[in-house]
C-alpha cells in the first residue's frame, strides 16, 4: 500500500529551487560534480533530492571551503555546496523569502528581490546630504560568528513547517571540508556561498539591527546591505555614543564591531568645514568623498560616491590576468568578444555614479590594447605613436565594438 511521505514537499517546488539556481556558480563541491553531469542526468538526481527532501532523509553534505583573496589583503573564506545541495536549500530559502520578505526593514537592501546595491548607495549619497557625520560599521568575522541558537530562535518566531525547521539546523552544522580534505565541525556562523545563508544572515541582523534602531534610534537613517552597514548621525559627540551603544547592543547578539574599521567619518564639503581626520569611506564598492563637481555654472565641491580605489585596482588585477599583449592569434574582434562581457559588468555596476571616474580602469585596457597591437603588427613594433593612433582609430571606425569605447572612454 502507498505510504505518503511525512513532509508534503512538491516535485514543482524543487523544479522551480533548480531553476532559480540553475548555473549559479559553477565550482563544484565536495562530490566535484559540475552542473553538466547533474543536467545529464536531470531527473535522476532531481528525484533523488525531492525523495530525500519530503521523506526527511536528507543530509547536507560538507560544505568544500576555499579561500577568496580580499582587496585589502587576506583571504575570505567562501562555502561551495554541492550541485544538489544548492537546489535544496534553494527548496527551503524560496519558501522562506516568501515569509520573511514582507517584514524586513526598508532600509535593509542585501540579496533582496527588487532591490539593489544601487539603491543603498543612492540613499547613503542622499543622507550624506543631509547629515554632517557618518558611523561606517564594520562586524568582525559576521557570517563566521552569528549564534546558530540565536538564529534558530529568529527562525522559529516566523516558522511553523518542522521540515523548514529541521533542513536549516541540519546546513547550519554540516561539516565544513578544508582544502586538504580536514573535516571541521561547525557551532557558529553560516558559509558564504550557500544559497539559504543570505537570508538567514538577513534575519539575524533585523533583529540584532534593524529592529533595535527602529525601536531605540528611530530618528537616525541607515542603510544596511548585508553587513555592510553605513549609520548617518547629526554631530561627532552623537556618532561616539552610537558607536559606543551598538558596540553593546552587538556584543548581546554575539557579535563584534571591528575596532579598527568601524569609523567616525566627517562628510566634508565646501559648506562643512570642521577639521577632522577622516572625511570619507567606501560603501559597497564606492568611495564617498568631496569631489569637485559643476553646478550652476561653478565648480564646487560636493559630498559624493564614485568607483572606489580598492575597486580599481582589482580591476586592474582582472585585466592583467588577460595577458591581452600575448593574445596575438587573435583580431580585435576577437578580443573584444572574449572581454566585453566582463567590461559591460563593470560598467553596469560601477558606472552607476560619477562614470566619467572610471576612467582611470579603461586608460590601462586602452594602454594595453596598443600594447597588443605593437605586438601584433611588425610595422608598430618600435613605434608606439603609430600603434596607438591605430587603435585610436579603430574606436573611431567601430565606436561599438568594445563595450568601454562605446561608453566614451576611447583614447584621446
């Protein structure tokens, strides 16, 4: 006789998880299995996880550590799953995200739908307008440190499906595998790079956070993507009392603010004039400072984000790692092929604000176009004016081809 399953989990629910994670990171995990071998055999390995999901069997596998270089040196370590446990969690955190969306705070705007870096940005150049100090918040080692006991209780509060409850303790305490094959027992924290951890970690920080400044500093604006935190306050002596309130507040959740890169940041302009040592920060990529900018015909200086320094440099990075001076098999065509989709992304995202700045990452691809031609071409081998007038030419012949000429940044 047929005996139901003890979870009423859909086979449309995990069809819908794989498609919403479908090719989402392509490094494998600890089984080494690729997107390509999971789609060979789609519904093999797509029953397999809903049969295991709805009868309660399963059981996350280690998660495979590596460690991502970070801008500012060091490494940040990043969680891969496997192909099929990204499809799980993505089975959970779908119907989580339904439940907890609505109630998250507006100023919250971390890997939530119909919201954006963009926008946080956006709000923090407007508040910076507004307010004269900015606390720059920093959490020390925030997705290695969170209280599993703390989320869960978070958890509970909005949960009531035992499915739900049980495979989010269970990724919560999936071993983590280090890249010489150790196993490693996790109490606390959730790896960057799973599927569901975004969104447990948004949770955790809308009560350690979001609803504490709602109820205890409701006159102060924020903006919060993730833990990347930016507070606007009205005065040096209240930007001291609310680092020295949150540092609290944080150390009661488990939590700890960075010392060191929590700042105090004046947002000098040419209408504020206090001496202080620190007058900008860098929020999601940008760098918010004074700028010299025109209005009504002047220039004057102006409170306001553009491509960070940190950002151009690993931009710079990405580009060196082309090697475009030795792709000489290739025409221009070619090369601009390979990179554009790269080049379209980085003006999508960093040329958002103050585009004309980035400037100083497409000065370097044009240099290192010529320096491919000169390579290329017998006749502009010991003559680079001639190799660069050439390329010079080509943007003005084909302004399209390459995504950064057809933004403007052509050689002049």
């Amino acid at each position: 006789m047929f005996k139901a399953k003890p979870f009423n989990i859909t086979k449309e629910q995990v069809w819908r998880a794989f498609k919403k994670v479908r090719h989402r990171g392509e490094g494998t995990g600890v089984d080494n299995q690729t997107w390509d071998a999971f789609d060979a055999s789609l519904s093999k390995h797509l029953y397999r996880v809903w049969n295991r999901m709805s009868s309660g069997s399963y059981m996350p596998p280690p998660v495979r550590m590596v460690e991502i270089p970070k801008a500012g040196g060091g490494v940040r370590p990043l969680g891969i799953p496997t192909v099929s446990d990204r499809i799980a969690q993505a089975v959970v955190a779908q119907e989580l995200e339904a439940l907890l969306e609505p109630l998250f705070h507006e100023d919250s705007y971390g890997y939530r739908p119909s919201r954006s870096a963009h926008d946080a940005i956006a709000k923090a150049r407007k508040r910076c307008w507004q307010r004269d100090w900015v606390v720059d918040v920093d959490i020390k080692s925030f997705f290695d440190t969170l209280d599993h006991d703390l989320l869960m209780k978070a958890v509970r509060h909005h949960v009531g499906e035992p499915w739900m409850l049980l495979y989010i303790q269970r990724w919560l305490t999936a071993p983590v595998q280090h890249p010489d094959g150790r196993l490693e027992e996790r109490t606390a924290g959730v790896p960057q790079g799973g599927v569901i951890s975004p969104l447990l970690a948004n949770l955790y920080l809308h009560y350690a956070f979001d609803m504490w400044m709602a109820r205890e500093h409701p006159d102060l604006g924020f903006e919060r993507y993730a833990d990347d935190i930016v507070v606007h306050v009205r005065s040096q002596a209240e930007a001291e009392l609310f680092k020295s309130a949150l540092t609290k507040r944080f150390r009661e959740c488990g939590l700890t603010v960075h010392p060191e890169k929590t700042q105090i940041v004046y947002c000098r302009d040419e209408t504020r004039t206090v001496a202080y040592a620190r007058t900008g920060f860098t929020f999601l990529g940008y760098d918010f400072r004074a700028r010299r900018t025109l209005k009504q015909g002047r220039l004057c200086s102006n409170f306001s984000p553009a491509i960070a320094k940190k950002a151009v440099a690993r931009l710079r990075g990405v580009m060196r790692t082309w090697r475009l001076h030795m792709a000489v098999t290739l025409d221009l065509a070619q090369i601009a092929k390979r990179i554009n989709p790269a080049l379209k992304g980085w003006l999508a995202y960093y040329g958002k604000f103050r585009p004309a700045d980035m400037s100083a990452v497409f000065y370097v691809l044009n240099s290192r176009l010529v320096k491919w031609a000169r390579r290329k071409y017998k006749n502009f081998r010991y003559n680079g004016d001639m190799a660069r007038a050439w390329v010079k030419e080509q943007a003005v012949r084909t302004p399209k081809l390459f995504a950064h000429w057809q933004a403007g940044f052509v050689i002049v």
